[in-house]
C-alpha cells in the first residue's frame, strides 16, 4: 500500500469550530428523538424514532463528509453553507413529536431544505478532482421526494427512497470506473481486499484523522444525552430517596463504561484501519456512517431506559429499552471481536450479548433502579474485558490487516 497515499489521507484536519456548532442543533434534534419514547415508550414507538433517527443520522453524515472532503473554516462559503444547514435542521427538530402524532409535513419540508444547501455546498464552490454531480443531483433528487412527502401519505417510503439514493451517491462513487473490470462477482474476501485498497483517483480519499474526531465528538454529544437524563431527574426526586441516588450514580458509572468501550476500544481501531486504506471510502462509510448507526441509537436507547427507571412508577418497557440498548452498542462497537473465528469465540460473543438483554428479567425480583446499577456493574466488565482484547487486537491487526477486517466483521 502506498506510503504517501496513507500518509494523505490521514494527515490529520481538525474539525472545523463551525462543525462543532452544527453539531450542537443536530444534538438537540436527535434529543427529541430520545424524549419521543420516554413519552411513549412501546416497542411501535421505538421502531419508529429508529426510522426518524436513520433519517436525521444520514442528513448530518451529508455534512460531516461534505466538511471531510471540501470544508475548510478559512473559507467563508464553507462556513455559510454549514450555518445555513442548521436553521432547517432546527426547525425540525421541533416537529419531532408532530411527525409521530401524524404530522410530519413541516419536519419533512425542513428537510428537504436541507439537502438543497447540501446540493448547493457540493456544487459551488468547484473543486477539481471531485466528481460532483453525482452527488448534487443525489441531493436535488431527495429535496424533490422530501418536498413531495409533505403532501402525500406514506412519507416514510419516499424517505427511505431518499436515503438510498443518497447513499448510492456517496458510497459508489467508483463503481463507474472499475464496471468494465469486473468479469466475475467478487468474494468476500476480494470485497475486503478492495476494502483495504486506497481509491483509485486520489481525491475521493478521506481524512481519517477528520472523520474519526468528528465522529468521537459527536458520539461524546449523545452520551452527554445520558448524563443530563440522570442528572434532569435528580431535580424530581426527594433527597433522602437512597435507591434513586444508588440508580444515579449507576447511571454515571454505566455512561463512562460506555464512554471506555468506544474510545479505548473501538475509535483507535476504526481510525488505524482507515488510515492503512489509504482513506478508502468505501471502508470509512462501513466503519463510521453505516458502523457508527447502531450505537448512535443505543446510546438514545439506553438515555431513554435511564430515564424511564428512574421516575416514580418505572414503565415495564423501561429495562427492557436500557437492556436492549446496551446489547446493541455492544454488537455496534465490536468490543468483543478481536480477528478470531474460532467457533466458541463466536459463541462466547453471542452468549455476552444475549445475556446483555436478559438481564431486563431482573425486573422481575428488582426494582427498576436497581436493575439500572446492576447493568452498570455489568457494562463496566464489558469495558475491562473490551480493553484486555484490544491488546490483542492490535497485535492481530498489526500483523494481518485483512484477517482482523474479516473477523470483526463476521464477528
């Protein structure tokens, strides 16, 4: 792999202080998401904030590789269009609970707004080497279908419509170029391989040093998501109330086994990978906007599972969302593969997660704050079992990048 190519790609941009910004409205949005099922907490309710979460999720990924690629806060027009994008993204964020009482014109009207300053920002200013059409008209494209689903029904199919094509664009940005090569379907392991190659025309390379401090700060934003659940709750509860402050500070002590697992874990591992691609965007879209889903919305699961077990009369949902959230993170980071296939490791990590779950049926003989410290007990031995295989993982990556790639994958 060559040297200068890896060294390129991650040589390190900072996030820009208006990134930082947009993530501050962003967090907000995604906020109400969490707040939408502590309101109504039913499994219904649960699979719908995950489809409006994966809707707001692929909006700021659009930002988040657009600063990769192009941004740069010495230029003024850069720092406008991401300002820009966070009115829209605002106003949103209020409709969230009127999109799930049925409503969801204005929040889908906001969005389409938003991938015009999106198809606007890839567009102008030009920059050589990036093939930005594509990704402009994937943008105009979805603004359309967004505007239109705020006057038809079944918005959410035209939504999922709009993020796949989205997706395309970003994601098969190459598959034009190499069309002609392909004789045969590849493998799965030409498919890794092609996974661990720097692309082909070097400006299509991401930053992997950006996108990782993007990606940990923003993941920082939603775990601070927990920390104000356990903290906003305090200001209800009577001060000698023993077992709420005993379900707080579990509370605390289960956001920092979350905050160990990431980033001792899973953050330096996804950015070394990255940056041995040679910025390959293909890998950088699996690790971080495809990878990074499904503990994005743990964490929301679990600020939600907090929430609800710490007022007066827990919900039986309550557990069950911060059970079921911590097992999902869990599989999301990977915190348990370390390169092996062997068949009991496999089995060993599906037994984890099971068990991760299971222990919502504490429930049954504990009260709900209870079950909270319980859980917090349980994620700080995943945090120390987590750091005793990344040691490992290291030294498996170190040797053969492509055997770790396809055991945490399948893993």
């Amino acid at each position: 792999m060559d040297e200068e190519t890896r060294a390129a790609a991650g040589h390190g941009k900072r996030v820009g202080w208006v990134e930082l910004y947009f993530d501050l409205v962003f967090v907000f949005a995604v906020g109400q998401v969490a707040h939408s099922m502590v309101a109504d907490p039913h499994w219904a309710r649960v699979a719908g904030a995950l489809g409006l979460f994966v809707t707001l999720w692929w909006t700021w990924i659009g930002f988040a590789v657009l600063y990769n690629r192009r941004g740069d806060d010495g230029r003024a027009a850069d720092r406008l269009f991401v300002l820009a994008g966070t009115i829209p993204c605002a106003i949103a964020a209020t409709q969230v609970h009127h999109v799930f009482e049925g409503h969801p014109a204005i929040f889908a009207v906001a969005m389409a707004g938003v991938r015009v300053i999106l198809a606007a920002a890839h567009r102008w200013p030009a920059r050589p080497g990036l093939d930005q059409r594509r990704i402009t008209s994937a943008y105009a494209i979805s603004a359309v279908l967004f505007g239109v689903s705020a006057i038809l029904p079944y918005s959410w199919g035209l939504w999922t419509v709009a993020l796949l094509q989205e997706a395309g664009a970003l994601l098969l940005g190459e598959r034009d170029r190499r069309r002609g090569e392909r004789r045969e379907r590849p493998t799965r392991e030409t498919r890794w391989r092609a996974m661990l190659a720097p692309p082909r025309d070097p400006s299509l390379a991401v930053d992997s040093a950006h996108l990782a401090e993007r990606f940990g700060l923003f993941m920082i934003l939603l775990l601070g998501e927990l920390v104000i659940t356990v903290g906003t709750a305090a200001l209800e509860r009577p001060a000698d109330d023993v077992a709420y402050w005993l379900a707080m500070v579990g509370g605390l002590v289960l956001a920092g086994a979350l905050w160990w697992m990431y980033f001792t874990s899973a953050a330096e591992i996804y950015e070394r990978m990255l940056s041995l691609s040679g910025g390959n965007p293909a890998l950088a879209y699996s690790l971080y906007a495809g990878g990074h889903l499904a503990p994005a919305f743990a964490l929301l699961l679990v600020a939600a599972g907090v929430n609800l077990s710490l007022h007066e009369s827990p919900p039986p949902a309550a557990v069950w969302l911060l059970t079921s959230g911590l097992a999902a993170y869990l599989v999301g980071t990977r915190v348990f593969a370390d390169g092996s296939q062997r068949w009991y490791h496999r089995l060993a990590r599906v037994a984890s997660v099971v068990a991760t779950v299971n222990l919502a049926f504490l429930s049954l003989v504990l009260p709900a704050p209870a079950v909270v410290v319980v859980t917090a007990v349980w994620g700080v031995a995943a945090a120390a079992v987590s750091s005793v295989l990344r040691r490992r993982t290291l030294v498996r990556f170190g040797d053969n990048p492509l055997a770790f790639l396809r055991g945490a994958r399948d893993g």
